[in-house]
C-alpha cells in the first residue's frame, strides 16, 4: 500500500469508526429517521455547492439509476438498521459487527468482478480469522445475555449492504465524479426520510434534545457522511474496492475505544477475545498477493 493509500485507508477508518459512537448518543434524544435525515441534509449542504463548482451533478444525474441503487443500499437501509440496532446494542459491538463488511466484500470480489488475487492463501487465511472472531464475539456475548440477536442480524444486513454498494458504483459509474454520487445519493435520501423525521421532529424538540445530541447530529453529517464518503472513494481508486472495505477493521478499533472510555460501555469476554482476531484477520487480509495462473 503507498503512502497516500495508507493516509486514506486510517483517515476513512477513523471516519467511519465515529458515527456509532455519535448514534449512539444521539439516539437518546430522536428518532431513526430524524438522526439519519439531519446526517444526509448536513451531508448534502456540505457536498453539494463543491459538486456544482466541480461540474459533478450533471454526470450523476445521467447515471442516476446507479446512484439511486447507491443511495438505497449504501444509505437508506444500512443507515437505518445500524441506527435502530444501537438502541439495543453497544456502539462498540456496533463497530465490529460491521467489520463482516470485507467477508462479503471479498465474495463479490470473487464472484462478481472474478478477481482471483482474492483466493491467495494468507487472503483467505485473514478473512476467516477475522470472521471467526466476529462469531466468536456474538456467541460468547449472547450466551452471557449481552447480545440482542435481532439487532446483530440488523448489523449484518447493513453489512452485506456496505459491502455492495461502493463495488457497484465503481463498477458501473467509475466514470462519474465520487462527489456528484454521493451529493445525489443524500439528496434522495433526504427525500426519502424528510416525511417520517419532520413528522417527529416537533415532539423531539419540544422535549429538549441534549446539546451532545445536537453535536451529534452535526458531526454525523460533517464529518462521518460528506467527509468519510469522499475519502473513501479515494481509498477505492488507491487499493481497490474490495480491500478498501478491510478499513471497517480500523472502525471496529475506533468504535470500541470511544464507547468504553466516553460511554462506559462494558470491555466483555467476546469482545477481549474477538477483536484481537479482528486485528489479526485484519493484517494478513490487507496485504495484496499475487496469484498464479
């Protein structure tokens, strides 16, 4: 991996490590879609007006029904199942649930784009460690009664998702400026949810919403949806769209850290055991290996 390539995949990993630690806290004050609209609205102001200076918007609208497939499995499923799942589940475990997102990543890799440098031994070798840590972490935690196996189900969905969409696009719309996908990705997503959030948004307010809600809300926006985006589709280009996905590993370190020193969220026996396989899976699936034949 280069320089660059590494700069991007540790800024998108702590990018995209942040937003279930700042659900997490702002599910205390609103509804699911009033977090996940106010994400996209910020996003979109955010992205938009350099979209328009950049001549993106154009492009995108003639790609338009891949960027609508975009903005449905990239945003508007994951994004409310991961935010629905939090309010059963640690932000932590969250963050690691998602790292199953490069096991699926890798399979599409296989199947769909027939990229053999996948089945490289110490590739393989990488994914099932870090998987097995995942499942390691879900049956030890559940078995102790920490787990809601609905809301894991949930963060598995939003996976597969995860793992889908970024591959589709740079498959089918690579040619389409990143910043113009995602600017109309948020702004149909905003249309999406703005009937259920404005429906919810007077009782919220009226309740009196935390100001680390409010923070939370903006940062979701700013930096964990118009930021992370950009970034990430950069990683893409560097490293490739399957292996760009192995930053959800860097996520799950993120996610755990901040909800155990910030929310008081419980170090488990599942979590002690599982991520360091995370991590482990993490190093060898990371690394590019060429494959005979």
């Amino acid at each position: 991996m280069s320089r660059k390539g590494l700069f991007l995949f540790i800024a998108a990993g702590v990018a995209w490590g942040l937003p279930y630690f700042f659900i997490r806290i702002a599910v205390e004050d609103f509804s699911t879609p009033t977090i996940i609209f106010a994400r996209v609205v910020v996003g979109a102001a955010v992205l938009l007006p350099l979209a328009i200076r950049r001549n993106a918007i154009r492009p995108a609208l003639k790609a338009w029904p891949w960027v609508l497939a975009f903005a449905f499995i990239e945003m508007v499923g994951p994004w409310w199942l991961i935010t629905e799942a939090e309010r059963s589940i640690t932000s932590g475990l969250a963050g690691l649930l998602v790292a199953t997102v490069p096991f699926f990543a890798i399979l599409l890799a296989l199947v769909w784009l027939k990229d053999r440098s996948v089945l490289h031994p110490k590739t393989i070798l990488g994914l099932v460690i870090g998987f097995a840590g995942v499942v390691l972490l879900v049956g030890i935690d559940s078995f102790a009664g920490h787990i809601d196996p609905v809301a894991v189900l949930m963060m598995i969905g939003a996976s597969i998702g995860y793992a889908i969409a970024p591959m589709m696009v740079s498959q089918k719309a690579g040619e389409v400026p990143t910043i113009g996908v995602i600017s109309l990705s948020m702004v149909i997503v905003s249309i999406v949810y703005a009937p259920f959030a404005l429906a919810n948004l007077p009782a919220e307010i009226a309740a009196g919403p935390s100001t680390e809600s409010w923070i939370s809300l903006v940062v979701l926006g700013v930096v964990c949806s118009a930021l992370a985006f950009v970034i990430f589709f950069a990683l893409i280009e560097q490293i490739g769209s399957a292996r760009a996905t192995l930053i959800t590993y860097l996520n799950t370190a993120v996610a755990i850290v901040l909800g155990i020193l910030f929310l008081a969220e419980p170090l488990t026996t599942g979590i002690l055991i599982g991520f360091p396989m995370v991590l482990i899976g993490s190093y060898f699936a990371s690394k590019k290996h060429a494959v005979k034949g």
